[in-house]
C-alpha cells in the first residue's frame, strides 16, 4: 500500500487543474476559433490550402499577437502577452516539407494531359530546391541538423525536421507582411507535403509553459488533414516547498 501511495503521489503529483485549463484555454483559442465572422470553419476543420491562409492570416496572427488592451493601450514594444497574461517566447515558425515534381510515374496513356506528378511524402522524395523568391529561409531547404529539429509522427506519414522554414517577427505588422509575401509567391504549392506551426508561451501566475505545434498536412490526395500538440510542463522547478518532494 505505501508503494502503491508514493507511486501514485509521484505520478499524479505533477499533474494540476492548472495544467487542463491552461490547455483548453489555449486550445480553444487557436483550434476553436473561426477564420473570419461569416464562416464557421476553424484549424480543426480546415480543407484546403486557402482556407490555411485565412487562418494563418486570421486566427493565427490574431491569437499570436495581442499588443494593445482592450482600450487599445499598448501592452509593450515587441512584446505579446496573449489573453493578457501568457508571455509569447520567442518568435513563432512555419516550417514545410515538399516533395518532387516527377517523384511518381504517369501512365504511358495520360502523360499528354498530366505533366505534373507529385507522390507522398517519403524523405527520399524530399525536394530540396530553392524555389519561389529562390532566397532567404523560407524558399531554401535547410538540413534537420541545421535546424536542430526531430521527426514528427503525423496522421499520414513520418516527417523529418528538415525543410523550408520562416521565423515570423516580433511585430504583429512585419508578421502580417510575412505571410502575405508567403502566399503572394505561392510558397505552398502542389509539392507541399505538410506545415508545422511551432511556438511556446510562459504563464508566470501559474509557473506553466505551453508548448504548442499545429499541424497541416497536404495529401498526395489534395485537401488538408490537421492535427495538434499543446503540452503543458512545469519547467521552473523549487519555487514552493512542496516542488521539493514532487
């Protein structure tokens, strides 16, 4: 009985009410939200590539960037503080994967109507050419070591932490600009594979990190399947006496 308590108490000590509603609120405001007052689609519900720029345009920047009270007075310079109270960290990523034109076979009999083949993603299909404005990093491929970056089990199929990738601005303009120059220069194509949305908030009323990676992935199929991961962790540890047994 004692093992089973300590276990249970080392288990479950971490574990807090804070920690689900931190989630859900953070959930709720980037998957639940609609693209735009006339249409009910959200992140959960995307299906098609436009419909990921108006999010990505919309929800995204909106719910990422939150620079003025509700009586339009500044919350700070270069500084996001979402509902208020969560301290965006860093800077934001998007990151996609594409695979080649030419990566799948035609049939002898159509290759007068189709030119252009694009197969799943596998990382030996992995285009790696500069394409679009043919510079900066969000048109040039760069390594998984380059990036420090990690495979992603996704609903389709298993990505490498290599690709193109683009750090949005601290500013909620400059980030505007950004992904409007993105989709202006047809920075998804039918090589798209998958996007990653990758970005952290600190909560210091609670002393919880979010650490949230959005998922859209582009099937061979066309349309979009998205996914997410919102993982709440308590990394600043010892600021109460009971961190000290759990």
């Amino acid at each position: 009985i004692v093992f089973l308590v300590i276990l249970c108490t080392l288990t479950y000590g971490m574990m807090s009410s804070g920690m689900y509603y931190y989630t859900k609120v953070m959930s709720n405001l980037f998957l639940e939200t609609p693209l735009s007052e006339k249409e009910k689609t959200n992140f959960k519900t995307l299906s098609s590539m436009e419909d990921f720029w108006k999010f990505s345009q919309g929800p995204l920047l909106d719910g990422l960037y939150w620079d003025f009270w509700y009586n339009n007075k500044t919350l700070g310079e270069n500084r996001s503080l979402i509902y208020y109270e969560n301290l965006l960290l860093g800077i934001p990523r998007l990151r996609q994967l594409k695979v080649k034109n030419g990566s799948c076979q035609i049939l002898e009999d159509l290759k007068d109507e189709i030119k252009d083949c694009y197969d799943v993603y596998s990382v030996e299909n992995e285009d790696k050419s500069p394409f679009g404005l043919l510079n900066g990093t969000a048109w040039t491929y760069h390594t998984e070591k380059g990036l420090n970056g990690s495979w992603h089990n996704g609903l389709i199929s298993t990505y490498s932490g290599a690709g193109y990738y683009l750090d949005l601005s601290r500013a909620k303009v400059d980030a505007v600009a950004q992904i409007q120059l993105l989709k202006d220069n047809l920075w998804l194509d039918r090589g798209t594979r998958v996007v990653f949305i990758d970005f952290s908030v600190y909560n210091a009323n609670i002393n919880l990190f979010c650490i949230v990676r959005l998922v859209a992935e582009f099937p061979a199929t066309g349309g979009v399947i998205t996914s997410w991961q919102f993982q709440t962790v308590k990394l600043i540890r010892y600021l109460s006496v009971v961190d000290y047994f759990l």
